[in-house]
C-alpha cells in the first residue's frame, strides 16, 4: 500500500499521516480501530500479537477462503462445525459478539461457504478457551453444542438419521456408521444401548494428535461442548433432545472420554408422531 492509501486507512490527512509516519504526531486508537478493521482483524488480536500475517497478505492481495495455518494442518474436523460456534454466538451474545470472535480466529467469511471443508481440532480447543476466560459456563459450551441441531439441519447427517424411528437405531447408526464421515479427531465405541440410554467411549485419535504436538485433542470445554452436540441429535429429527453427561474424560486424566446418552424420558406419543412421518 501507498503512504496516501494508509492516510485513507486510518483518517488521516496527508499531512497528519506524514507526523505520524515521522513519529511527530502520536497514533491514535481511533486509527488502530481503523486498521484493525481494514485488516478484519480485532485489536485485541494485534495487541496479543498472535496473528497470521501471511495471511493477512494473501487477502489483502484479494485471495480469500484460506484459514490460519494453525488451523489448516492435520485437519479432520468440518468447517460447518465453525458455522455453529459463530451462529450460536450471534443468537447468545449479538452479532457483534460473534464477529469480533470470528475477527479476532482471523475466519475469512469466504472459507466458511465450504461447510464440508476441512480444519482441525485446535480451532475448538482455542476458541472454548477464549469464551472461557470471557465467563462461558459449562451450560453455555453444551448450549452451543444443542445448537447444531439448528446448523446441521440440511445436513447429510441429518438426512440420513432423518429415516430412522427409534432413539436407539439413531444413536447406533449415528456413532457406528456415520460419524467416522463427519469427524475423525476421535474413535467411538458403544459400550450400552437400549431403548432407554446409549454409553459410547471415545479415544484421541493419536496420529493427529501426534501431528499437532498434543497429548490429547480437544480439552473438558470441547467435550461438554461434544455433549450438547449429541444430546441435540435428536432433535434432527424432531424428538426432544437427549439428556447427556460424561462419566469420565481423557481432559481429567482418564483413559478415555465416555459419555452417557439418556432418552428414557420421551414419551410414546413423541415415537409415534416420527413413525407417521415416516
């Protein structure tokens, strides 16, 4: 960029840009902001100073739709689960929230067109630690998560689950044969199902934790928020949704993470109205 292109950046005359540069003048918040927003970034991000600069060079040389690199290796995770965090923020907390969020994780609104697309673990690790120092609770992390009933409406998973009529075949089939499709940060296993509660275990996937140099993937936050997310799967297809704790965590020290579904509370009548849908 030119100098006069930077006057304009930061509303400055020419003049009073020619102090600044010269450091006769000093620079004020106001232009910051001004930078801040030209560069979309937040000015808490440029003050932390953990920014992808590259980055940052690439869009303002107009190629869009890439993601931090922090966040583009050993990727195994799928951007719509990005959507979710952001959208439930916009419902929680406001749109302003949920874009300062987004500006500050440096999420090109382009990437997120590709909710197929691919990024890793880390993002939700980083932005459940962020909100967490912000005064999240645990019950905010699993409302995000019951959340994905809402942005993964459209989805194949959806769809899919959409032609099953118990909670038990749906719990199945979704943890036995459909989720290796849609996240494959962790291994499940269903240690008890019935008509009444599902018991699934889950294990790091220890190759892709090797690859980003962490012990585990994820942390208690992502896991609570992995709560919500399969307590809403229900919801997908218009029961009422799950009751889910976990009995123990890989973030706690334990061996693995398990988690316990309850359905033993929806009525028959809510069963039969999904048998005549279908």
């Amino acid at each position: 960029m030119s100098h006069a292109q930077w006057a304009s950046v930061m509303g400055l005359t020419q003049s009073e840009y020619d102090k600044t540069f010269q450091g006769l003048r000093p620079l004020s918040l106001l232009s910051v902001s001004l930078i801040c927003d030209s560069l979309d970034i937040t000015l808490e991000g440029l003050l932390v100073g953990e920014l992808d600069f590259d980055l940052i060079r690439t869009r303002y040389i107009g190629q869009s739709g890439r993601l931090p690199e922090r966040y583009s290796v050993a990727a195994f995770s799928k951007r719509r689960s990005i959507v979710n965090f952001l959208e439930s923020l916009e419902n929680f907390r406001g749109w302003e929230y949920s874009e300062q969020v987004r500006r500050f994780f440096q999420i090109d609104p382009t990437a997120l067109s590709d909710l197929d697309g691919s990024i890793n673990v880390l993002f939700f690790r980083d932005i459940s630690a962020f909100l967490r120092k912000r005064g999240f609770s645990d019950s905010e992390f699993y409302s995000i998560g019951l959340f994905s009933s809402v942005t993964a409406a459209d989805s194949s998973f959806a769809k899919v689950l959409s032609t099953l009529k118990t909670p038990q075949a749906i719990y199945e089939h979704a943890f036995v044969d459909l989720i290796s499709f849609h996240e494959r940060n962790h291994s499940y296993k269903v240690l008890e199902l019935d008509k009444t509660h599902c018991k699934v275990e889950s294990k790091s996937n220890q190759d892709i934790a090797r690859a980003l140099n962490v012990k585990t993937l994820g942390s208690r936050d992502t896991c609570i928020y992995r709560s919500g997310v399969m307590a809403s799967t229900l919801s997908l297809v218009g029961l009422p949704e799950a009751h889910v704790h976990e009995e123990a965590c890989e973030h706690n020290g334990d061996a693995s993470c398990r988690f316990v579904v309850q359905y033993d509370h929806i009525q028959k009548s809510n069963l039969r109205k999904l048998e005549l849908v279908h």
